[in-house]
C-alpha cells in the first residue's frame, strides 16, 4: 500500500502543489528530510547521464524514473546518490528527450 501511494503522489507532484505537499507528507513517515526532487530532461549521448542535485551526499537515497520516455524508449539501470549529482545509468542511449523525475532523501 505504501509503495502505490508513494509512487501515485511521486508522479503527480511536479505539476500539482496539492500532489507535492502529499508526497512529503508520506515521504515524512519513512524518511528523516527530503533533500532533493525535481525533473530533469537527458542529454543523451550515452548511457550514463548526470543530473545535478546541490546538497546531495553521496549517502543519500536516490530514486529516479521514467517520467516521459522519449522517441526511443529506454529504462532506468541504476541511479546512485553522489556528492551534489546523481548518476543514472539507462540500458540504452535517451538520446535527448527523456524526461526523468527524482526525489532524494536523507535519513534522520
């Protein structure tokens, strides 16, 4: 029940003010501070790309997905909190119009 609710209120809260408070609200049960979230448009190129994240450690939980998959869709491999980023491997090249959304947390 938790991971649907997390994920329902997580594609909504880029557009919705009303979905974001709801995401924290959820994510404030389980996790100690919400660092980061956002959406970030892939560059493409290659496989691996970097989305830049300010405050981010590298101990940091990250959790990315797919939020619009571009002419050629791909999915996500890994996606791994590092010092002000997040590396996110993808198993084929997003070339560059994939739009990624992440949320990073910090626990308490």
């Amino acid at each position: 029940m938790f991971s649907k609710r997390l994920r329902d209120a997580f594609k909504r809260a880029f557009t919705d003010k009303t979905a974001e408070d709801e995401l924290f609200a959820v994510l404030g049960a389980s996790v100690g501070q919400v660092v980061a979230m956002g959406t970030f448009t892939t560059a493409g190129g290659d496989t691996a790309e970097t989305i830049p994240a300010t405050g981010v450690l590298a101990t940091d939980v990250a959790v990315v997905s797919i939020a619009t998959a571009g002419a050629v869709p791909t999915t996500i491999v890994e996606a791994v909190a590092a010092a002000d980023s997040i590396s996110v491997t993808l198993a084929a090249d997003p070339d560059n119009d994939h739009v990624l959304s992440y949320i990073v947390t910090r626990s308490a």
